[in-house]
C-alpha cells in the first residue's frame, strides 16, 4: 500500500513539472556528460521555449503546442529568406533539435526518473523551414600579404599568419601552447580547443580534430623568432587572445583588412547568402588555400581535422570557383614577421591605437549603412592589392 502511495505521489509530481525545470534536469545531464554546447542550448532554451512553454507542465504540452513552435521558426526563416533580419534555416534546425532532444529524454531517457511523459509530442511534426547556406568569402593569399605587411600592430600580424597558414579552429588557436608545436618534426600537435562557454581548454569534439598540422616553410621562422623569447612551453602562443572575444576579432580583422587597402566588397558584405570574413575566416582561407596548391582532398580532410569529406569538398569548390589571379598561397612573410625580432624604425600603432581605429570604423559603418557598429565594417571598391 505505500509502495503504491509512493507511486502516485511521484505521478502527480511528475504532472507538475514545468518545461523550464525539466530541460534544465536535462541540460544538468547532458553537461555532466561532458556536452560542450550546454551553455548555449540554455540560452537558446530561454529565449524560445521558456515565453511559449516554459511554466506549462511538460506532461501536458501537446503537438499542437509543438506546431506553433515550429511555425514561429518558420516565421522567423522567413523573414530572412526575405532579406530582413529574422534567423537563418541553422538556426532555426539547432532551436528545434534542442527542443526534440528535451522531450525525448522525457520519453526514453537513461535515468527511469526522468520518464514522465509516454508519447513524445514532436515525433512526427515537420522540422523548420531551411534556408539556402551562405557562401563564405575568404581572404586571398595576395590579399593575406597585404594584411601582413600593413601597419597594423606586429602581435596581430603574428596572430593572422598563424590563424592563415596553420588553419586551425579560433578554439584550437586560443588553446595553442609552445609546448603544442614541435619545430623539430615541423608540426602542431592538436589536442584541445578552448570552450568559450566553460573558460576552459578540453579535448575536442570529435577524434579526427585530434590531428597533426604540418607547419608551413614559410611560417617556420616566425615561429622560431617567437619561441626564443619564450621561457615556459606551458605559454599560449597568442596570449592576446585571451582578451579578444568572437565578435571583438571579427571587427579587427575587417578594420586591420582596410587599413591594409584591402576592400574587396566581399569580404564585408553580409546578405542572405553571403557573409563577411570574420575571424574565422583564416581557417577558411588557409584551407582554401590547400585546394590552390592542389594538396590532395584527402590530405586537407586529415589536417582540417573534419569528420566528412564533404565538408572539405566545400573549400575545394571555393578554390574551383575562382577566376583571375589571387597571388600564390602561404606566401612568403614580411621581413618584420618572418625576420629579426626587431628593425629600424616604427613597427605600426599600438594596439590601444588600433582600438580607437575600430571602434572609430565600425561607428562610421552604422551610420552609412544603417545598422549596429557590431554588424559590419564599411563597403569599398575592389583594393588595389586585387588584380
């Protein structure tokens, strides 16, 4: 009789539980689990479950209810697809997997406690409208040397042709200890990314972006000039880094890009299907790169570090698809990089000048074309530095 009285008591409190403190039990497990994008998919979960579902009892939500979610992100797909801001298809997908994902632990979850529902109220319910990807641009080995050579501050020189000719994830870049590159054998060993979400260094995501990078001839004696003023191999190798967030990067790459007269329309533009460079965007372009020196497709999978090779068949395309000169990939660097750790003469602003010539381009940026400093730098004809 009490067991039964137990049972009944665990139903009613399991008819009570709200959405937002059942994906929040849920979100508790998959971060003990080890999952990276937790953080995120609380976040996500607050700004677009928790106003339609978030005080309702999770037991009660119906596919009705379910529907109306998924025509919101239709609405917002959209809105986007019509060249106004509303979210693109990914997003909307990653709203709607972090959506499926809570209810169906409540269905079918590792932890018996968790079942409180029989029927999963998604299944069966079409997913988001998608969106055509947008086509990313990337950074031109000609333009690369304009970027290099240009008066922007020496560290953030450093910074660019490491993100460029070693093509590694931000992550795995913000990660990169001395100790993580063996001039020796002429490799990175890449074992860990930074989670900007945790504040912490971890293994990656998957095996395949557990790789070695072979370092580029003409990237060696900036590293060499590098690591000779360094005493511990447990240092960063690009410490400045540590205080540059995503979106920070993204603006100093586009003001360091104009400053050097490089601006291509391209590499600013954000439309409904192309976007801007952004730190990134040196991965992107390293990897193109590979495809220019027709390095084998198997062999940029592998230092990519992707899971598919249709991923790396994506740069290969980029590279196919261009047409004119673009100058030769991995140049070779500036003397002030590449050589002696120091020269005659000034050696660019400081970095405290440098923010002030941000700041200054992406406030002029808002008021031209009507958005938020943070949205993108200002549109110029084709640089002088693109044949």
């Amino acid at each position: 009789m009490c067991a039964a009285k137990n049972a009944d008591l665990s139903a009613e409190l399991d008819a009570l539980t709200t959405c937002d403190a059942y994906a929040s039990k849920v979100f508790a497990q998959r971060e003990a689990n080890g999952i990276l994008s937790v953080r995120r998919e609380r976040s996500t979960w607050r700004a677009w479950m928790s106003p339609r579902i978030g005080s309702k009892p999770l037991a009660l939500v119906t596919p009705e209810k379910i529907e109306d979610i998924r025509d919101a992100l239709d609405g917002e797909v959209r809105e986007r697809l019509a060249g106004r801001k509303g979210i693109a298809g990914k997003t909307a997908m990653n709203v709607w997997s972090m959506l499926r994902t809570v209810f169906a632990e409540s269905v079918s979850s590792r932890d018996r406690a968790m079942r409180i529902r029989k029927t999963d109220p998604t299944t069966g319910i079409k997913a988001p409208l998608r969106s055509m990807s947008r086509q990313k641009t990337f950074i031109y080995p000609n333009e690369a040397e304009a970027l290099l050579s240009s008066a922007a501050p020496r560290e953030w020189g450093e910074v660019y042709a490491i993100a460029l000719y070693t093509y590694l994830r931000p992550g795995e870049l913000r990660a990169l200890t001395w100790r993580d590159v063996d001039l020796g054998a002429g490799v990175i060993h890449v074992t860990k990314a930074y989670d900007e979400d945790k504040g912490e260094s971890r293994r990656p995501k998957t095996t395949c972006a557990m790789r070695d990078v072979p370092i580029e001839p003409t990237l060696a004696p900036l590293l060499k000039r590098m690591h000779q003023a360094v005493t511990d191999d447990a240092a960063l190798v690009l410490p400045i880094l540590e205080a540059e967030n995503e979106d920070r990067r993204a603006k100093s790459i586009r003001a360091h890009l104009e400053l050097a007269g490089v601006t291509r329309h391209q590499l600013t533009e954000e439309t409904t299907t192309t976007m801007g460079v952004n730190f990134r965007s040196c991965r992107d372009s390293g990897l193109t790169w590979l495809a220019l020196a027709s390095v084998p497709i198997e062999r940029i999978k592998s230092r990519a570090g992707h899971e598919h090779i249709a991923t790396t068949l994506g740069y290969v395309k980029m590279a196919e698809d261009l047409t004119g000169k673009v100058g030769a990939p991995f140049p070779a660097l500036p003397l002030d990089l590449g050589g002696p750790p120091s020269r005659a003469g000034a050696v660019g602003p400081s970095s405290a000048q440098m923010a002030a010539v941000i700041n200054e381009a992406a406030t002029n940026a808002a008021e031209r074309a009507g958005f938020e400093p943070a949205d993108r730098l200002p549109h110029r004809v084709l640089s002088k530095h693109v044949p």
